[in-house]
C-alpha cells in the first residue's frame, strides 16, 4: 500500500493548514468563550472549496474524494475544533445523503447553496429519548396528499441554530420498525418548523447546537430522501462515512495538544533544566506521537476503503472514529498533565482541547457502539 499523499492531497493539506492557523487558531479561544457561531470563517472556507469537498463539480463542490475531506477536517479540527464539526457536519451528514441519495432535482436544488456558503447543513436523528437506539426515535411524518407531515423534536444537533437545510429522520410506518424510517430535506423557514433549547455544551460550543421542534411540518413529496423505509439505510451509510471524518477531528483535536504538550515542555523548566529532558515527560510524548500517527493511518485507511467502493466499510469506519476518540482524550489529558497547574488554566490551550476531546467518545455513535459495530462484523 502506498501511504503517500497525492499531489492534489498535499496542495489541499498544505493550504488548509495555512489558513487554519493563521485565521481559524486566534479566533478558537474567542468562540469558545462567546458560543458565538463562526459565520465569517465559514464564508471564507466555502471560498477555499471545504464545504462540499467530496460533492462533484457540477453541483458546485470541489469533486475530492474521502481521505481528502479527512485530510482538511484534521487541519481545520487542529485549529478549532468547533469550525472542524461543523465544516464535519455539512460535508458528511448533509451534502453526502443528497449526493449519494438524492434526485437529480435535490442535487441541483440543494447542493450548491450548501457548498457556496448561503447556507449550512445539519442532520436531525437524535431525539430526547433515542440517541444510540436509532429505532427507539418517536418523530412521525406522515403521507397527506402531496406533502407529508412531519412532528417531533430533535436534540444535540450540531449548526441546529444556524442551519438552512437539515436532513431529518422520522417514522412513517412505526409498525415496521427501523424498516418504517424515512428520510426527508427540510427547510429551515418552512411553517411549523422551530428551534428548542440551545445547548450549554462543555466544549465544541460555537457549533449552534440546538434543539429542533417540528409541529405539523408540511415537507413537500418531493423532498424524501430514497423511497419511503430507506431512512435507517441511509443513516447508517451516512454515519459511516461521518465517523471518518470525527476520527479525523480526533487525529486533528490530538495533534494540537501534542503541539501544545512540546512547546510548553521546551520551555518550562523545573530543577535547573526544560521539563522536556525528563524521561517521565519523554514518555508521554513519545506514547502521545505514536497513538496519533496510529490514528492516523486508521482514518485515511477507512477513507481509502470507501474511495475504493467497499461495499462495506463499517468496521473500518468504525475502527478509526473509536480508536481516534480514544486516543484524543488520551493524548489531551496526557497534555493538560505535562502543563501542571497550568493545564488546568484557560489562560492555557490544553484546557480548551480537553473538553473539546471529550465529545469524540459520545457523537456519531458513542465508543460503545463503535465496538458493537466492530464485533458484529467481525462475527458476521
């Protein structure tokens, strides 16, 4: 296997992480502590392609493949990591299920303004009482002449806020289980439609995420996704491939706090020497550096799989975002230890990159359920 970039891959790599830290990375301390949704940056990525990476050209994206968009989502996550889930977001649980599900009319009618930045997408599935159990969901919609209506809520929904369009699961035949889910466009000024509550989260808090509230919504005919019943299949296909791109959030998340761990070690000193030329602290670096390139190779190895056509990737997939969210939290709580006192400061990077590690372990199907996912297709 050849582990090389592409010249295409590094040109992206190269660029991406110039404007991330040189724009994204002053401004991550900044939205953290305000929540305030980064409407400016997201604008200036869509200029630069990042917001339909993997969408053909002719639907206004940037025609990339998967180990690409894993390649930005690291460098954006490295500088922000709340930028990083909500360029995530509109790539992979929006533009993706139109791109690989939707009409030749949804394509040509949503995807652009997602990718050119006049709007944002978002993916409504968790609800109040089902998160890991997608079939456990109560939102109904149901067939009433040309439109269907749609009632329930939807919770912890990242760019909920902010979002234009939303991809939204909902059951019309309950009675046929995960089979009787489907999936619908909605969008965000049609009648009924309301946001909830806004969350106070502990860490990726600029990603306006709210509450949705759908009360006799009208979704047209039209706007299903698939046929009726395909719901279910196309949100595990979907987080199949969102999972890659959190495992690369990881990777990203990771990465700054190693960053982070080597410059403070260089230049704190304790008993007359840089704390570096302690073995102790050598350790954790060298455990940290080598669960990050581990991480690595796992992600871009689930994005080849799918660039590759795999008829199933789940595992891989599954692999890289468990093992990535692992090993950030790992890696993040390594950094703030290494910091001392100080990594416990906000006036201190390592802080910020603790908390915002954190989510790894719970979205896109918590740890939990990436190993249930590994184990059952390896037991298959």
């Amino acid at each position: 296997m050849n582990f090389d970039l592409t010249n295409d891959q590094k040109m992206l790599q190269e660029e991406v992480r110039k404007y991330a830290q040189t724009e994204l990375a002053p401004l991550a301390p900044e939205i953290d502590k305000s929540g305030e949704f980064p409407w400016a940056s997201i604008k200036k990525m869509a200029q630069l392609g990042l917001l339909g990476v993997i969408v053909p050209e002719q639907y206004g994206g940037s025609g990339f493949d998967f180990v690409s968009l894993a390649i930005a989502i690291e460098e954006i996550s490295r500088a922000c990591a709340s930028t990083g889930v909500i360029v995530a977001v509109n790539n992979s649980l929006t533009t993706y299920p139109i791109v690989q599900f939707g009409s030749e009319e949804q394509k040509k009618k949503y995807l652009p303004s997602l990718c050119n930045g006049q709007k944002i997408g978002a993916f409504g599935l968790t609800e109040p009482n089902a998160g890991s159990d997608v079939a456990g969901m109560e939102s109904t919609a149901k067939l009433d002449g040309g439109h269907y209506i749609l009632n329930g809520t939807k919770r912890f929904i990242t760019n909920g806020g902010e979002a234009g369009t939303f991809v939204v699961f909902a059951y019309t035949n309950r009675e046929l289980k995960h089979k009787g889910i489907s999936a619908f466009i909605v969008e965000r000024d049609t009648p009924g439609f309301s946001l909830g509550n806004h969350e106070d989260l502990m860490g990726i808090r600029a990603t306006a995420n709210c509450e949705l509230i759908f009360e006799d919504v009208k979704v047209p005919k039209e706007n299903i996704l698939g046929n009726e019943g395909d719901g279910f299949k196309i949100c595990m296909n979907t987080l199949d491939v969102s999972r890659i791109d959190i495992g690369a959030q990881a990777v990203g998340i990771a990465q700054a706090s190693l960053d982070e761990a080597v410059k403070y070690s260089k230049e704190r000193k304790a008993f007359g020497q840089p704390v570096c030329n302690f073995q102790m602290i050598q350790s954790m670096i060298a455990d940290m550096a080598t669960q990050i390139q581990a991480a690595r190779l796992l992600v871009h190895y689930a994005g080849y799989c799918k660039d590759k056509g795999m008829q199933r990737f789940s595992k891989e997939s599954a692999m890289s975002k468990y093992y990535a969210s692992d090993i950030a939290v790992d890696v993040a709580r390594k950094a703030v230890q290494i910091h001392g006192g100080y990594g416990y400061s906000k006036d201190y990077t390592v802080e910020r990159l603790y908390r915002d590690a954190k989510i790894l372990e719970l979205y896109e199907g918590t740890s939990e359920v990436q190993k249930i996912v590994i184990a059952r297709e390896l037991t298959r």
